[in-house]
C-alpha cells in the first residue's frame, strides 16, 4: 500500500517546489536590502551551474511517477532518490555561493531604488535563505523514495530490487549526463531564444521578438546573418555530403577484394578520423596556401584555395579526407555480412560488376547507407571550425561568402553579447536539421521493402 502513497507524494513535491523559493540579503554602506525569488524564477535565472540541479530534480521526479504508476516499485524508488540528493545538492551549493549574479542584480536595483551608489566589490557577501516550503519539499521528496522502497526483509523483494535495478547501474551515469549536458541546456537554449540576454544579466522575456527581427525585418543585421549564415551552411551540405558518401563507398568495395597491403591502406584512410579538427584544418591550411601550399605547386595553377570559389573546394576536400575512414569502416562492416552466394548465384545468372552492385550490394547496405546519410547531413550542417579556421585569422573574409551559421551564433553570443538572439539563430537552425532528418527518413521509409 505504500507505492500508492508515493504518487501523491511524487506529485506533492512537484507542487511544493514551486511553491518554494529564496531569501537573498546583504548589507552595503550600512543599509541592509533583500529580495525574494520563487524557486521556478530561480529555474530560469540561469545565473550558475548549481542551477543545473533543480532540471535534474524534476526530469527525475517524473520519472519516478512514471515508473510507480506503472507499477515498478524499486526504479521508482531510484528516481526519487536521485531526485531528493540532487534538489539537496542545489540548496547546499546555491547557499555556498558567496556572490550569485542573478540576486547580485536584484540587490543592486534595491539599492539604487533607495539611491545608494554601490560597486560589486562592496557586496561582501549574499546571505542566501530558503522558506518552509523549500524544506517541505526536500522532506516529501525523500518520503518518496521511503515509500516507494520495497520491503528488503523478503527473499522475492530483493531478487526483484536486483533484477529492476542492474539495468540502472550501467545506463544510470549515462543518463545523468544526457540529463544534465543535453536535455537541460537544450531546454535552456529553447528558453533563451524568447528572450534578451547578455550571458551577465538575467534573461528577459520577449516572446517572437528574435524571430519577428531575424525572419522579417529586412535591413537588419541579424536578417542578412541568418540568410548568408544558413544558404552557406546549406551549400556546404550540398557540396560535401555526396562526397561524404560515395568515397567511403568506393573505399570499401576497393578493399573488400583485400589487395596486397590492404590492411595498411585501412590504417591510412581511418587515420584521419582519429585526428581533431584543429590539426586537421591547420595541416591543410599549409596545403592550400598560394605561395608556398603542396596544393598549388603540385597542380602549378595559380588559384588561390582560400578565395572563393575555390574556398568551397578546400573546405569539402579537408572535411572529406577527415570523415571518410570512420564512414568506410561501417560500410566494411556491412559488405562483409552479404553473403557472398548471392554474388556467385549472380554471376552464374550473367549478372556483370554493374548489376551486382545495383541489385545485390546496394540493397545489402541500404540501412548502414540510411544511417550514415542522416549522420553526415546533420554533421555537415554543424559545420563550424573548418572555415573558422582555414581561413584563419578571420573566418569572416571575403565578405563573409564562407561564413556559416554557427559562426554567427559564436560571434553574437560571446563577442557581442547578444545570446538571445544567437539562441534563436540555433534555434532555427535546429529545426532545419530536424526537417531534413525527417524528410529523409520518410523517403527511405518509403522505399524500403515491407
């Protein structure tokens, strides 16, 4: 009967945290000010990593409801614990910060209210307090893990708390890291693209207003960002995916026929993958250079690989060469599972080097090709650091003919300060790759046998 109690206690908690919140206060030149946030305000204040906790506390609570409604006890008991422990971790860490930004702002707007001029360096220290509410829910939120824990007294109770449980030993470190570094910035990203943010200040809520200037108002700055940013970003994925796919390919059929050495020829072209892109960009910027470049010399034409439109080409040939062993690794791996009866029954049929392809080795990978397309166009379409670099020192030359949208999101968040904007170039940009992603999907879906 117990498990039944800890639902509403689960949703208890949830109630009660927001319903919680935060006492700041602090004394400067002898006046004393304080201020009050709610504990969802203190959510979306995004004003210090112990913030990161309270997502991780409610991702877990939910769960834990999920699992008790569904019946399983022990993980139940699991996620409210964990989410007891990490709402516990953010009081204390909160509460150990000795200056937060956020209530830094709000103290400091309480003493120019009062017309009290103040520096940063005369707030010695913010006395941080929470009320009732916040502790009652701490308290429920460890009553409901107590109630949802099985009785251990019984043989039958443990074995089913071990068999529910292992299975969270191995995914569980997995899965506060996805919580934490993935899904909680992405909702903080998705959050920030509403509202006016300068990374120092808290955010300001201001609905389509980044989207209205970024989508319709011509002449603006960020208007012309977007559209250079994202047509140079799609012109990349058109330009290098094709490559991305038929080199691996023809790598892979080259080698299943195992020449003299084809081992070593394996190493050679998975060597590049292991690479990070710094070295990869900056051995080929020594390449492509006009004057002294291998690139030039070599082919003795006077082009400059840096320029546009030759830019295009060294940035497809560098980004290639460095993802087309990882790629041909899988494709291996794939033609080696086609049973080779299939090509000698082909043959005996007169089948010749052509139609085996077609008919035998290209529906044989139609899934390994499925996924590796997908995976190519969505990393191509994060291309970054490739014309950041190459066309190092400002990846903006040219008149800004290679710079891509994420270098726009870069250049406004950090440089300029401008993240709600930038959080909302992402934004779009993310929803392209997801419709691309989609739209690919459907069409192998389509084409793929019943």
């Amino acid at each position: 009967m117990s498990e039944r109690r800890a639902v509403p206690c689960a949703i208890l908690f949830l109630l009660l945290f927001f319903m919680s919140g935060v006492t700041a206060t602090s004394t400067v030149s002898e006046t004393t000010v304080s201020v009050t946030q709610s504990m969802g305000q203190v959510l979306f204040s995004l004003s210090s990593l112990s913030v990161l906790f309270l997502p991780l506390t409610l991702f877990t609570m939910a769960f834990a409801i999920w699992h008790l409604i569904a019946g399983r006890r022990s993980p139940g008991m699991l996620f409210a614990m964990v989410s007891a422990i990490s709402f516990a971790g953010f009081l204390i860490l909160y509460h150990a910060e000795t200056l937060n930004n956020t209530l830094y702002n709000l103290l400091g707007d309480e003493l120019s209210a009062l017309g009290i001029k103040f520096r940063k360096r005369d707030f010695s220290t913010i006395d941080v307090k929470y009320n009732l509410w916040t502790y009652a829910a701490l308290g429920v939120a460890g009553l409901t893990a107590a109630l949802a824990a099985p009785d251990v007294r019984l043989q039958q109770n443990r074995r089913r708390l071990r068999s529910e449980l292992v299975p969270y030993a191995y995914v569980g470190p997995h899965l506060f890291f996805f919580l934490i570094f993935f899904v909680t910035p992405s909702i903080y990203g998705i959050y920030a693209a509403f509202t006016k943010w300068n990374l120092f200040n808290d955010p300001v809520w201001v609905g389509f207003d980044n989207f209205r200037a970024l989508l319709f108002t011509r002449g603006n700055t960020y208007y012309f960002q977007l559209r250079n940013g994202l047509w140079n970003t799609v012109k990349f994925v058109l330009y290098s995916v094709p490559f991305c796919i038929l080199l691996p390919l023809a790598l892979a059929i080259a080698l299943q026929s195992k020449p003299r050495g084809n081992k070593f020829f394996q190493a050679m072209y998975y060597l590049p993958s292991l690479m990070s892109i710094t070295t990869v960009t900056l051995t080929w910027r020594y390449m492509f250079v006009r004057s002294y470049g291998a690139v030039s010399n070599f082919l003795m034409h006077p082009a400059d690989w840096l320029v546009p439109p030759y830019s295009w080409a060294s940035l497809v040939i560098m980004t290639v060469w460095w993802v087309a062993g990882g790629t041909m690794v899988i494709y291996q791996s794939a033609l080696a599972s086609i049973p080779s009866e299939h090509y000698e029954a082909a043959s005996v049929d007169g089948a010749n080097s052509w139609h085996r392809f077609l008919h035998i080795t290209i529906p044989g990978m139609r899934y390994p090709l499925a996924y590796t397309l997908v995976m190519a166009v969505v990393a191509q379409f994060n291309i970054y650091g490739q014309p950041l670099l190459l066309l190092f020192p400002n990846g903006f030359a040219n008149q800004e003919a290679n710079a891509v949208l994420l270098m726009y999101v870069y250049e406004n968040a950090v440089k300029k300060q401008v993240a709600g904007m930038s959080a909302a170039m992402a934004l779009i940009l993310g929803l392209c790759i997801m419709v691309v992603s989609f739209v690919q999907m459907k069409l192998m879906r389509a084409n793929s046998p019943a």
